[in-house]
C-alpha cells in the first residue's frame, strides 16, 4: 500500500440535532456509542464526487497518476445509480486507460474483501497497480425517524493506491467469512431501501467475529498480538471496538478510532481511519496494522498489512 486519501462532506450532523425530532439525547448516544457528530451529502455532491476526491488524494499521496492504474476496486452498497456501479466511472474520471473496475458488496466489511482481491491480483501478476476505494452514503438508507439506526450511520470514501513489489511483509492473506444465517439481523429490503438492524445481536456478532478473525490473520502472518502497532476495526461503535481490542489484549495506545466523528461509514470506516491514524501521527511507515470489519449477510473480515512498507531495491 503506497497511497491512501480520503473525503468527506461538508455538511455536519451533531448529535443535538436529532434531539429536534427523535426520542433521544446528545449524552445517550455518546455514553452508548462514542459518536458526537458525523457527515452527510446533502445534494449538494454525488458520491461520485466525494470518492473522485479521495482517489486523487490517494494517487498524489502515491505519487501515481490515473494513467498507471490497471484496476479499480470500489467497494459500496450505496452508490449514485444502481447500475453502472461507481467504479467505471471513476476509472474515467480518473483518467484510466481503460482499467478493470468493479464495485463489490459486502457491507460494512467491503473494504477488506476488496483489498484481498487487489492483492491477489496483484499477487498472481494480472495487475501491477490497484486502486482500492471504500464509498459509502448510508444517510440515502437510513430512516431518519428509526432512533437506533439515524444516530450511527454516516457518509464519507477513502481510498489506497495497492502496489506490486518484494516486501518482507506486505499484505499477508486475509481471513475472509460470511454467515449467511444471520441475514436478517442487519439488512436493507429492496423496496423500502431503509436499513433495519437489530443491534444488540449485531453488537455481540461484531465483536465476537472480528476478534476470532484478527486472532486467524495474526496467526496466518505468523505473528502475535505484540506485533501489531496500530488496531483499527470498522468504527462502527466505540464500545465494539474497546471490546474487540481488550478481547484481543491490544493496550489502548495502540488502537485508533475516529467513530466519535465519523460515525459508521460502512466500508468507507477502515480506510478512513487508516487515513486519519496517519494524519494524526498514529501510523507511520513500516508499522504493522491490524485490520478488521464486519457487516451484514453477516460478513467479516480481518488482516495484517505492513504500512507503507517500502519496495526491496531492484525488485
Ligand atoms: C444500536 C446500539 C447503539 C444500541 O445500544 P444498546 O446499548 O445495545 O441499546 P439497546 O438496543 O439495548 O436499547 C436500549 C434502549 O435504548 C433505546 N434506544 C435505542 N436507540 C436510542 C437512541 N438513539 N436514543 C435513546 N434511546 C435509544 C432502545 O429503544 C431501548 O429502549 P427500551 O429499553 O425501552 O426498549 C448498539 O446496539 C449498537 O451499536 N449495536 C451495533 C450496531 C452496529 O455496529 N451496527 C453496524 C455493524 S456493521
């Protein structure tokens, strides 16, 4: 990974907002989830736009232009139009000569698979150069007047610019699962386009499944929880995520979160609080990360990459 930017919209929702008109207060939904405010597209943009944005960040990051990429991987289950996906029309926008691309879905977890394709693209020689965006605008589908959803989900993109080369590390295979009995604990009906959610049970899946899944990735990479610097996991709730990390024994300093401002961008969360972790000073190059994601179907996720890791002389 040699490039990341990320994008959000202007338009800020706090929590008192809500208190206007839902059965809520600013104090329940921090104490409950750790969110302050977070980020809607309001009209005046597309998605589209947002994500164009991030994907420039990512490439001037990289030091790449749109010329060099061979395959775009959006992942999104909330794109402008139903059909075309986002990701033709970004490899235009971008000004790709014609590259692969292709939106994928798996909710909140859309990131991690679509990164473990890339690398595998990658990997298998078929693409030396891979774009990989998260973008998502979950206030198209989220009814407002369902308190125990319009609080938690929110809009923004990230995206990383994915490299071929010989790394000591780079990105090791992920663990990837789905568990498809769970469907209609967290799902959006193709009618009512509103996404329902129980989320006690989601709450305890997340959790459960995200720590089960890092513990594999680490153990695939052949490493232990002390090697990991920095642990993001799908901002989806800030006291998911503390659980995850204490489950794990990853100490406090060594997780990042921007849930408090963000809120749940479903696949657009991991790769901006990557975004974000480096911005602050939390993630530099070389570190090992630890990533993790769950989302509806249920589908799940998580992996271990080297960031940043530079390319071997030569290779
Ligand atoms: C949604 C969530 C914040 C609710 O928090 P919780 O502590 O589990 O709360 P509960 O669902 O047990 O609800 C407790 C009470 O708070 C109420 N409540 C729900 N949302 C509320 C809100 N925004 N403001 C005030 N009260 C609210 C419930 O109606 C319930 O009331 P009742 O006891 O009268 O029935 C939490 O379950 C959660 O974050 N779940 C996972 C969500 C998630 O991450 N989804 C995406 C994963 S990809």
């Amino acid at each position: 990974m040699i490039g990341i930017g990320s994008a959000l919209p202007e338009h800020i929702v706090s929590n008192k907002d809500f208190e206007a008109y839902l059965d809520t207060t600013d104090a329940w939904i921090q104490r409950r989830t750790g969110i302050r405010e977070r980020r809607h597209l309001n009209g005046s943009i597309e998605l589209t736009d947002l994500a164009l944005e991030a994907c420039r960040n990512a490439l001037e990051d990289a030091g790449r232009d749109g010329a060099d990429i061979d395959h775009v991987i959006v992942a999104t289950f909330t794109p402008d139009r139903l059909m075309p996906g986002l990701a033709p029309k970004l490899a235009k926008l971008l000004g790709t000569n014609g590259a692969g691309a292709i939106d994928v879905n798996a909710a909140c977890a859309g990131f991690l698979y679509g990164l473990d394709q890339s690398a595998a693209l990658i990997e298998s020689g078929r693409v030396d150069l891979a774009l990989v965006v998260g973008a998502e605008a979950l206030s198209r589908v989220t009814d407002p007047s369902d308190r125990g959803t319009a609080i938690l989900f929110a809009d923004g993109a990230a995206a990383v610019v994915v490299e071929a080369g010989e790394f000591d590390h780079g990105c090791s295979p992920f663990v990837l699962a789905s568990d498809g009995e769970h469907g209609d604990l967290l799902y959006a009906e193709r009618e009512e386009r509103l996404l329902r959610m129980e989320g006690q049970e989601v709450y305890r899946h997340a959790v459960e499944r995200m720590v089960e899944a890092t513990r594999e990735a680490l153990r695939r990479a052949d490493m232990t929880v002390d090697d990991v610097d920095v642990l993001i996991v799908h901002q989806a709730n800030q006291r998911i995520i503390d659980a995850a990390a204490r489950r794990l024994g990853v100490p406090e300093e060594k997780v990042f979160a921007n849930v408090a401002t963000i809120a749940n961008t479903s696949s657009a969360s991991v790769p901006l609080a990557l975004h974000h972790a480096e911005l602050a000073g939390a993630l530099k190059p070389g570190d090992t990360v630890a990533l993790a994601a769950f989302g509806g179907g249920f589908v799940w996720g998580a992996g271990i990459l080297r960031w940043k890791e530079r390319v071997h002389a030569g290779a």
